[in-house]
C-alpha cells in the first residue's frame, strides 16, 4: 500500500506542476495575442482619426460637428494608445498583472474565445515555465500537507534501559 500511494503522490505532484508550467508558459502567448489584436484596433482608431482631420467628406460637415466627431476618434486613439503601451511596455513579469487589471475586458473576451495555444520558445516564456513549475510545487505541497498529517504514523517512543 505504502508503494501505491508514494506513485499516487508522485502522479499528482507531476499532473499539478505539469498544469501549472503549461497555464503560466500559456499566459504570455495570451499576453502576445492581446497586443496583435489591440494593435489592429489602434492602427484602424488611427487611421479614422486621420481621416477626420484630413479627409473631404469631413470638411464639408460644420465646424462643430467635425469638432465633436474628431474629438471623439481621438480619444479613441490616445487611450488606445495609452492601454497597448502599458502593456507592451511592461515589466516581462508584470505583464499578465497589468493586463489583467487594464486591459480592454471586450478584447480580452475576444481574444480567450479565439486563443490558439503555441509553444513559445523566447526566454520571458521559459521563464514563466519555469516559474509556473516552481508555483506548481508549491500548491501540490500546500494541498498534500493535510493528508500527510492524517496519515503519517506516530512517532514511536525509543526507552533506554537503564543499567
């Protein structure tokens, strides 16, 4: 029984780390994903922007009007300028955090929901592999250490003789 449960032990340990290695290794290629994406919108938002300031059918409109519709597809394009570059030029590590917490929720969704996995091979990745094995055998020690408390044999008293 002893050999049964130390493969047990062993198996979930890998099944965990494994889990935790993959999500983390995973979470830049997301990161990578999300930028693509947030990179096309700011280039269109830009590229609107350029049209209302120089294009023909926006000259013709009032002053007012083009003042309200240039205003608006600027903001557009300044925070969604602001928004990639906190990401993209984010700490390697911090990235997923800053994401997590700025990041455009509509194209997020949009991103998980067309989220192709990859095996990235760059050294923020391995990183993050690395310390998603490290994570990984944290949480497998911090679930087993109850168990191991239930089941571990007492300790067993050693009497000297006295002589």
């Amino acid at each position: 029984m002893e050999w049964f449960a130390h493969k047990l032990d062993i198996f979930v340990a890998a099944v965990i780390v494994a889990a935790m290695a993959i999500a983390a290794c995973q979470s830049q290629v997301f990161v990578m994903q999300y930028l693509a994406r947030q990179s096309g919108q700011l280039a269109a938002a830009k590229a609107e922007l350029t049209g209302v300031e120089t294009g023909l059918r926006y000259k013709l409109m009032s002053d007012t009007v083009r003042q309200e519709i240039e205003t608006g597809a600027r903001t557009r394009a300044q925070t969604l300028q602001a928004s990639y570059d906190s990401v993209a030029r984010g700490n390697l590590f911090a990235r997923p955090l800053i994401l997590a917490r700025s990041g455009d929720r509509t194209l997020m969704e949009a991103t998980w929901r067309d989220f192709v996995p990859a095996l990235p091979t760059t050294p923020g990745s391995i990183a993050f592999t690395i310390i998603g094995v490290v994570i990984g055998f944290l949480i497998y020690e911090v679930i087993k250490f109850p168990f191991a408390l239930l089941i571990r044999e007492p300790r067993r008293r050693k009497f000297r003789k006295r002589g």
